[in-house]
C-alpha cells in the first residue's frame, strides 16, 4: 500500500497523509490540508496509540466488572433452580406419602 493510501471505518480517518479528514468536524465540511513532516506524522500517531491503549484500558475495566456481574447472576440462577426444585408439585405425590384413598 502506497504512503498516500488512506483507509476509513465508520467515518474516521486512519490515514497518515498531508490531508486528512477532521474527526468530528461537520459532514461534507473540506478536510484540512496540511504539509505533515514525519515528525508530525509519527507525533499523531503517538497520539492515536496512546488514545487507544486509554480505550483498551477502560473497555477491561468495563468487562472485568461485567464478568463479576455474570458470575453473581449464575450464582443466584443456580440458587432459585435449588428453591424450585425443592418445591414439591401438586401433580406429583410428595416421597413415600400414600394417597388419600387408602
């Protein structure tokens, strides 16, 4: 892939070009065209990688407390499956208990 190919995903720029698409700036709004040197170019992206590894971060923490979340709910499924099923049904004779006819 040429330096000057540009790859987008859900309307933002990955590209490293001189001319890139403002995030958040208006639809059908001109992109801003700028001279990039590399040390530019290596600056944003410092800036995207280390916005993204903020994101990765709070994205574990979001799933961390999901999955305790998950755990808690199974517990207390497991726990109304044991009341449930100690339950006697009406349909069923309880144990050794004779029915009333005898």
């Amino acid at each position: 892939m040429n330096p000057t190919a540009r790859r987008r995903h859900q309307g933002f720029s990955f590209g490293l070009t001189g001319c890139d698409v403002r995030i958040g700036a208006a639809s059908g709004s001109a992109p801003a065209c700028v001279d990039m040197t590399d040390t530019d170019r290596l600056t944003r992206l410092e800036e995207r990688y280390t916005h993204l590894q903020q994101h990765v971060t709070e994205q574990d923490k979001v799933v961390l407390a999901l999955t305790g979340d998950i755990d808690r709910l199974r517990r207390e499924v497991a726990g109304f499956r044991d009341q449930l099923a100690a339950i006697p049904r009406p349909d069923e004779p309880a144990g050794d208990e004779q029915p009333p006819h005898y």
